[in-house]
C-alpha cells in the first residue's frame, strides 16, 4: 500500500460521523471542516471530501461553567458541544469569538462563556437541548451536525481500582486511583435518533482523540451507541491520544487503550487505529514530565490480536505541545476510508507506516 499521505483524486465523497469529547474531538473536526463540500460542490482541500460531517459529543462535565450551568439550571453541560460548534463554524471569527468569550468578572457571571449561556438560554427556550444545539449551529453556519450523545441530563460514576465507587466526573478525574469501570446514571439514557441514523449512512466513524475515560468511554455507555457501531458497514477508526494523561490512562499502551473501550462496548468496535510514533521533542516531553504522562506505547501485536489495524505515523502539530496537528489527522484518516472502502472491501496486511 502507497503512503497514506500520498493526496488521492477525490473519488466518492464521504459520510462522517466523529465521536468524542474534549478538545480532541474540536481539534479533529477543526481538520475535516476543510474537507466537506461547499455550495459550490468543492472542498477547500483536495483528495477525499466530506458528503456529511456529524459529530456526535459526550455530555457528563460537571465541572466549571458546563457544571454551574447544568446543577443551576438543568441543562445537559454545553462546553464541549460549544467547542465543536466553534471548531466547524464556516467564519471562526467574529461570531465564534464571541462563543468562547469568558467572562472575567461580573457576579454570577464569572469564569463563564457567552456560548453556555447561550446554549442554555435556547435550550430554556425550545425545551429541547438537542433543538437549542441545532439553532445555534445554524447561527455559527456549522459545516456539519452536532448531536450530544444523549439529551438526557446524566451523571457519570466510576469503580476505582481500590473497590471505591466515586460519584461525578470531576471527582473522577480528580482521584488518586486507576479506573476500572464507568457507569451512567440513570444506565438507560437514550441517544438521539438521529445519532443511529447518522451511524447507519456512514462510511467513515471515528472515535477520538480524547480522555480515554471520561470523553470517549461515556459514549459508549449510551443505550444504543455500541450496537449501532457494531451493525454500521463504515470504516471504523480508533485515534489514539499521543501521550498517556494523569487520572485517565498512565501507564496504559495504545492496545490497552482499545480494551477499555471495548470493555465499555461490550464489543469490537474498530476496524483500524491510528496511533502517534512517539517521536515528541524534549521540550514537550519535559512539560508533561510532571504529570508522569509519557508517548503512548504502539504494541502492534497486541492490538492486531484485538482484531484492529494499526496505523502508525507522525500526527504531532508544531504547538510546542502534545496536540494532534488537525489538518493531517484529518487527511490521513479520509485517505484511508478512500483507499480501503468498507471492512467487507478491507483487506488485511502489515503496519501501515505513514511518511513523516
């Protein structure tokens, strides 16, 4: 096989839905933003283009702004769907500032962004949050849809390596123990229909970059999710954070990064992985040293004895931080689904290595 990073002629242009949480999931959409066809029926870049762009975006935050918002007026925490509506906003200027304007002062107002109030001001509204998320992607002219994974209001609890049970994510990430498992409460939230239906015409999903824990595995916790995952005839890709992150996932190799959320399924739900080389200046290595995070460990074996692909390159952007370089991601990961078609298409090989 060529070199994933060799650009390919357009070819069938694609339906994506995109998994996540964080500023992972932002980062990844900030890259294929430029790849969904316009008005006009081009892409700003060339190679493969996007049909449909749907990012489908974890809702358990409870802490800071999102959290404020949510125990104050019980809306599902609007910050990381805020963050995607920025990232796929067609003019990342005027109007997708002002989203992420904080506020600095002001009582009652402070610490948060005019974009979770606004949020929240439609969803009071409309009664529906999903509803006050379509609207304000429409304000921000969003180049594709964004779906929280459940409009249900849902709390996220975790089984820490000690037997201890603890209860919201920020005092999830906040403990001193390992993971074992997550909970939802309630356990039978449901996911927004057209989430499974966005699944069901896809051609590409991926899931990540993002906290292991409490930006990926709780979508998967959604009643619903992991089955359509497993039933989609898409090209199932798993991207994998650089570096291992405090609370989440020290100590923890790229395969035992796909357990867990396999775990979390209940099933195999990736056909590929795209993991980092490991490759970090030691500048970055060194910010990152205090926390005890280190490159995630690429164990090749291992993650093909789970049944999934690796592909292995260079994603690291020029921030002096451990990022994804958006722009790349998103290239390699539509080359691939355009090289390699649906699972029933894919054939088996080595390691894919990526040009440098």
């Amino acid at each position: 096989m060529a070199p994933l990073s060799e650009v390919l002629p357009a070819g069938p242009s694609l339906n994506v839905v995109a998994i996540g949480g964080g500023t992972g999931l932002s980062s990844l959409l900030r890259g294929l933003k430029h790849h969904v066809v316009l008005h006009d029926g081009k892409a700003e870049l060339p190679g493969p283009t996007v049909d449909h762009l749907t990012a489908v975006v974890t809702v358990t935050d409870d802490g800071g702004s999102s959290g404020r918002l949510r125990n104050e007026l019980g809306v599902p925490p609007p910050g990381d769907i805020r963050n995607c509506m920025t990232a796929l906003s067609e003019d990342e200027a005027l109007l997708s500032t002002l989203f992420q304007y904080r506020f600095s002062s002001g009582q009652g107002l402070e610490g948060h962004s005019f974009g979770n109030l606004f949020l929240s001001a439609l969803a009071d509204i409309t009664g529906d949050f999903s509803e006050a998320v379509k609207l304000s992607s429409a304000i921000l002219k969003t180049r594709g849809d964004i779906y929280p994974s459940t409009n249900t209001l849902v709390q996220l609890d975790a089984e820490m390596d000690d037997g201890s049970r603890v209860q919201g994510e920020t005092n999830i990430t906040a403990s001193k123990h390992r993971i074992v498992h997550l909970f939802l409460v309630p356990p039978d939230a449901p996911p927004l229909p057209q989430t499974l239906k966005a699944i069901s015409e896809a051609d590409l999903i991926t899931v990540g970059p993002g906290s292991l824990f409490t930006s990926l595995a709780t979508n998967l916790l959604i009643p619903g999710i992991p089955e359509a995952l497993v039933n989609s005839h898409a090209l199932r890709v798993y991207i994998c954070n650089l570096m291992t992150q405090a609370n989440e996932s020290l100590g923890l190799s790229a395969s035992e990064h796909i357990q867990a959320l396999f775990k979390h399924a209940g099933q195999k739900i990736f056909d590929y992985a795209l993991i980092h080389d490991g490759r970090l200046p030691a500048g970055v290595r060194a910010k990152y040293a205090a926390q005890a995070a280190t490159p995630i460990e690429v164990d090749e074996d291992r993650i093909r004895a789970l049944g999934v692909e690796p592909i292995v390159g260079h994603y690291l952007d020029d921030s002096g931080l451990a990022r994804h370089d958006s722009s790349r991601l998103a290239s390699e990961i539509l080359q691939l689904a355009a090289r390699v078609g649906t699972p029933r298409k894919a054939s088996a090989g080595g390691t894919i290595w990526v040009d440098a």
